[in-house]
C-alpha cells in the first residue's frame, strides 16, 4: 500500500513537472479547454433557465395590472372592481409599490434601499388570479385595455423572448462548443505527445526494467488531467460572478411579469461542479487518445 502511495505521488509530481516544461503547448491546451468550458457553461445557465420561465409561464394563472402613477384612492377602488367582473377572474389582490420595493429587497438585498420613499421607482399592482391558465392571455388583453392601467403582463412574452434565445444558443451554441471541445483535446492530445517524445529514452529504460504499462502511463494521465482543470479555473469564476450580476440586472425586470431566473444558489453550484468535472474529462480524453497514437504500451 505505501509502495502504491509512493509512486501516485511520484506520478503526480512528474505530471505538475510536464506541465510547467511544456509551456506554450500547455497553454494553448489551457486555453482552448477555458474557451469551451466557458461556451458550454452560459450555453447550460441560458437553457436551464429558459425551462424554468417555461415551465413558470405553463403554470402560471396570474396576470400583473400595473397602474398609473397618481391614480386617486377611489380610482383604485373602482379599477379593482371592474379587474373582478372580467370573466374567468378568481380573485384580485393589491400590492402596493412599497410591498412590491419590499419583495425586491428580499430577492436582491440592500441594493435597493435607496429606492425607498419618494425615490420608488416601482408602480402600485393588482394581481389578477384566473380560475384556468387558459384564460390567462384573454385576461391580459382585457385588463391592459381598462382606465388607469399602465400595463398589464403574464409573463408571457418575456418568457417567449428568452425560450426564443435558448433555442438559438442551442442550435449553434452546440456546434460551436463541440468544435471547441475537439480543437481542446486535440490540442491536450499534442501536448502529451511532447511530452512523451522529451521521455522517450527515459520510457525505453523504464520498459527494459520491466515497468508496467499502467506505471508509465500515469503520469501522462495525470497531465491531462491538470490542463483541464486548470483550463475550468476561469469559467467557474466568469459563471459564479456573472451569474450573479445577470440575475441581478435580470430580477427586477422579470419580477414584474411574475416570472424568476434560478437564484445563484440553485444554479451556481451545478455549473462548477459541471465545469470541473468536463474539465478532467476533456483533459483526460485528450491524454488517451496521445498515448494510445504515441505510447506503445
């Protein structure tokens, strides 16, 4: 078992030693495998998220009726009774617009404190609840049409633009991300084979020695795997921090058509462990593929 430890380490270290000697090929490896990763991570967030808004806008039964800025008391009294006679309306809730700074500060945090008071940007709202989703769009058109609405919104169209865009970055986002990914290994792939030519008289005494085949391939191994994860290091932070600011420019316009990106908290995780698992695959194939084409063990 030490013998089997010793020699891991072994390996490991002689892998970090390649890595540094191969310089540029390295880097270029590295490079190519953080071009990918990063396509294929807003490539997954983008899709990931377009299900959701999909899936929010399938079972939605709400419509929002934004109102006029400096609508009186009595108006609002007299707009929510004409929201509830519509047909196919439950019930009708109102939200005033301090309630609605106070679900945006929840959602975003201290961001927007200094939007309190006259400062507001946001309207006062009705909720409109429908008895049956199919009703929801019928709802939107009527409402939107009444006195002292400034607009009324399901989420709809909202959600349509950003499934329309899922499905572009899905078409080509794809193909760009698996040429990427073929350029990544084949660039891993030449860099062990530098690798392995540099060894070449070291690997010759090693098989006269009667090392196994497992012994010498290790470290090439290992090196592949290094390139990738070093190469996921920079997309793991571009998708944890822009993520973030996404959602944060994102939330406010969404949350007024009753709709919700994935929270940081849901996503983030997914995608990095995502990234640095594709990373040591990627690093690993290339790896493969250069000792089965160069290494004749």
């Amino acid at each position: 078992m030490s013998l089997m430890i010793r020699n891991f380490f072994r390996h490991l270290l002689e892998s970090i030693k390649s890595v540094k000697r191969n310089g540029w090929m390295t880097l270029a490896s590295v490079s190519a495998v953080t071009i990918t990763l990063t396509m294929a991570g807003i490539f997954l967030a983008v899709i990931m998220n377009a299900t959701k808004l999909a899936q929010d806008v399938e079972g939605n039964v709400e419509v929002t009726v934004f109102v006029d800025i400096g609508t009186k008391d009595k108006e609002l009294k007299e707009l929510k009774t004409e929201l509830q006679d519509i047909n196919h309306v439950d019930k009708v809730t109102f939200s005033s617009k301090e309630a609605q700074l106070k679900k945006l500060q929840k959602q975003m945090g201290d961001a927007w404190d200094l939007f309190e008071g006259d400062s507001n940007p946001l309207y006062d709202v009705y909720v409109v609840k429908a008895t049956d989703s199919q009703y929801i769009r019928p709802i939107t058109r009527e409402a939107s049409q009444l006195h002292n609405v400034f607009r009324a919104n399901y989420g709809g169209n909202s959600a349509d633009r950003i499934i329309q865009m899922a499905k572009v970055v899905r078409t080509w986002g794809l193909a760009a991300a698996a040429l990427l990914v073929f350029v990544a290994i084949f660039l891993i792939s030449n860099t062990i084979r530098i690798t392995i030519l540099s060894r070449k008289t070291e690997i010759q005494i090693m098989r006269l020695v009667g090392a196994k085949n497992g012994y010498i391939r290790w470290p090439f191994f290992l090196e592949g795997g290094w390139i990738g994860l070093i190469g996921s290091i920079v997309p793991i932070l571009i998708l944890t921090y822009g993520y973030s600011q996404v959602y944060g420019l994102a939330a406010p316009y969404l949350l007024q058509s009753n709709l919700a990106l994935l929270r940081p908290s849901q996503i983030v995780w997914i995608l990095d462990i995502i990234m640095a698992v594709g990373g040591y695959l990627i690093g690993s194939i290339g790896s493969v593929i250069s000792m089965r084409r160069f290494l004749k063990v």
